[in-house]
C-alpha cells in the first residue's frame, strides 16, 4: 500500500474493519478529514494512519477528547516530545485506573463466590425430603 493511495469511506471501513458509519462519525468529531475529490471524499494514508490510532485508543479506554488532544499535538509538535509527555502521562492514569478497576473487580468476583457458595449450602440443608414409592 503507497502513500499516496486514497481510499474511499467503504475502502477505508473494510480495511479497518468498522462501518463506514464509524468513518463518518469520527469524521464528523474532527477526527479526520477528508479530501474531495469531485463530490467523492477521499482518505489519504494519513486519514487511514490517524484512524487507526483512534480505534487504538478507543480499545485502550481514552476519551474522543483525549485522542483528538493527541492527534492535535502531532501535527503541531513536530519533535513529537509533547506527544510523547502526553501520552505517558495518559497511559500511567490509564494503568492506574485499570488497576484500581482489577482490584474492585477480584473484590466483587470474591464476595460473589462466597455468596455463591453460601447460597448453594442453603439450599442443600432446605432441599425437600426423597419422595417415597407408593407401595
């Protein structure tokens, strides 16, 4: 695939795989932008590269806000340092908040196992007596 190959909103959703309602979406947030070509909007490599660090950081938990804060310090910063400080400090809080979620999460699977557990003795000790044959 060349660099300068442009996609259309179909071309562009297949080979992401996500709908070319989702293009149009973050299209419409400011995420991308798109060239005309005629009345067809076309994507560059650029649009396809940007995109896909927009589903990266939607599948890791950032916010639309925070992704286009990203994207807006790559095209300005071209050290890239900015970018980078940014996005370590927002992977660290990320971490943090995913562990805090882990720990919240093992805590509940553990209350709910013992629940579980209690639950399944009750209803061992209140099961109703073997029917006896007629006879």
């Amino acid at each position: 695939m060349g660099m300068d190959r442009l996609y259309n909103v179909t071309e562009l959703a297949r080979d992401l795989g996500i709908t070319p309602r989702a293009i149009r979406f973050y299209e419409d947030k400011g995420l991308i932008a798109p060239r005309r070509v005629g009345t067809t909007r076309v994507f560059t490599h650029r649009d396809r590269a940007r995109m896909i660090l927009v589903l990266r950081g939607k599948r890791l938990g950032f916010s639309l806000s925070e992704i286009a804060e990203y994207l807006d310090l790559y095209d300005t910063d071209v050290t890239q340092r900015a970018q980078l400080e940014l996005l370590h400090g927002k992977v660290c809080d990320r971490i943090d908040r995913l562990e805090q979620q882990a720990e919240a999460l093992t805590e509940a699977l553990t209350e709910l196992r013992a629940i579980k557990a209690q639950t399944e003795q009750a209803l061992q000790q209140t099961a109703p007596p073997p029917r006896r044959a007629a006879g």
